[in-house]
C-alpha cells in the first residue's frame, strides 16, 4: 500500500506515478471480486476534477461507520494524493453502493464537512485518520468499529481488506470492488519490518499490521483509506507499507479502536 502521486487532469490522472514506497492508495492484490451487497460499508473518495471521469475519479477507499459518517486515511486528502489542498477539490464525492466504478448504480454523495487528523505525522504514518460527513444520511448498513479490547485484533485472526487499488503492483487499477483475505501479525513482527526509515515507523498503539509470510496478498496504491475487517468489525484502514504483497514487508493499518474518539467527536451519526 503506498500514495499515489496525482497526475494532471482527466484520464491522466488513471497513469499515476507510484513510489514503490510510503502510504497506500491502490487495488488489492492477491484478491477476488465481491458483491457490493456483502460490503455495504466500503465507499470510494473521488473527484472527477481531479482524476477524470473514467473509474468514477476514485482515488482512494473510505468505511461508512455511520448513517452519513465517512472514515479514510488522513493522507488521502493530501496534497501529494489530490496535487493541491482539499479544500481547493470543488467535486469531492463519496461513492456508495457502487461496486463497479466504469459503471452506474450506487450513488455519488457530496461532502459537507471533512475533519483531517491535525496530528498526523506524514513521516511516520502516525495518526493517519479523517472523518467526512456526508451531505445526507444513506441507508446503507455501516460497520462497527471494534473497540480497543476487542478480540478481532488478536494476532493470527482472519481478515479481509477491500479496494478498488493496483490489482498487480504495477498500475493495474480495478474497476469492480475486490477483497483478500491476510492475517494479522504481532507487534512484534511488524516493529521488525518498519523500525524506522523514510518508509514510516510502526507504532503499536495506533497501528495494525497484516500480510502473509510469503506475500503475495496486501492492499496497494489505491486502496488507502479502506477496510480491513475482522468477524464484521472494523478493525483498520488502509494506511502504508513497502511494496504491495512483498515478502516480509506487511501492510500497515491505522488501527481502528484510534478511530473512535474522533468518530465520536466529529462524525454525524
């Protein structure tokens, strides 16, 4: 999972220059289609301003935690993702129920407030969090956010991560929603990958990492800011790693559980 550097406008900006390196923003690898039935929850950031009209200008994921309440990574909404401040994007959208982005169907919902976590910390990934509240309330289901003690986060637990990002680590950006399934690894294990370099630092606290082994399954450029889920709960977002499914480089999380004061405090419910 690493960010995506934004390219010009319209169907330019679909051949993004990847770092190898750094936050994610991509499709999953490794993974398979799923039917937006079965993940009410996971929507898309886009702007066609930005990123043209092709794949719905989606640029990153986002979790419905709420009725119109929108989690994502803080770094999403960053200049070095959109090419110019958020605040600037006159377009930005949610995209809901939309599980193929070349086609109709689901619904494009403007955002009408957006709270970027001021203590993110673009160096080590830290606090990689934004809540976006939407224009309206949606009926589509949210997910819940497991709470800090819950024992979704345990090491070895099965989970899903969902995106729209590079399907092969070299550009191949998916239009249909897709999953893979990794697991989640110990502190301990991630601490070893990332003890600190230009990549980020992990930080157990407010962070979460998942992979395999071998490789072979991660999120990547495109999925940032979407979910990694755990018996249903809502145990990540999408935030950065080295590579997209590299052997003993796992994906890195926001850690869900941080989520929650801000949820509580700038979400809408």
């Amino acid at each position: 999972m690493r960010p995506s550097v934004p390219a010009a406008f319209g169907a330019l900006a679909l051949i993004l220059a990847v770092p190898t390196s750094s936050a994610a923003d991509g499709v999953v690898i490794g993974g398979k289609p799923v039917r937006p039935s079965s993940t009410p929850w996971a929507v898309a950031l886009a702007s066609h301003q930005r990123f043209g009209t092709q794949r719905s200008g989606q640029f990153c994921g986002g979790v419905l935690v709420g009725r119109a309440t929108v989690v994502t990574a803080a770094h999403c909404l960053g200049q070095e993702v959109l090419g110019l401040p958020w605040k600037e994007v006159r377009d930005l959208r949610v995209v809901v129920g939309r599980d193929n982005l070349t086609g109709g169907g689901g619904r494009e919902i403007k955002v009408a407030n957006v709270w970027v976590n001021p203590r993110y910390n673009s160096w080590t990934n830290e606090g990689d969090m934004a809540v976006l509240t939407l224009q309206e309330r949606v009926p589509n289901r949210p997910i819940r956010i497991a709470d800090e003690d819950d024992s979704a986060y345990r090491p070895g637990s099965a989970a899903t991560v969902y995106g729209w990002g590079d399907t092969t680590g070299e550009g191949s950006y998916a239009s249909q929603l897709r999953s893979a399934r990794v697991n989640v690894l110990r502190d301990s294990v991630c601490a070893r990958a990332y003890p600190g370099s230009a990549d980020g630092t992990y930080k157990a606290a407010s962070m979460l990492c998942a992979g395999e082994p071998k490789g072979g399954r991660d999120a990547c450029q495109g999925d940032s800011g979407g979910p990694l889920v755990v018996h249903g709960r809502l145990v990540g977002l999408v935030s950065w790693g080295t590579g997209c499914g590299q052997a003993a480089s796992p994906g890195v999380y926001t850690r869900a559980s941080a989520l929650l004061p801000a949820v509580h405090e700038h979400g809408a419910g």
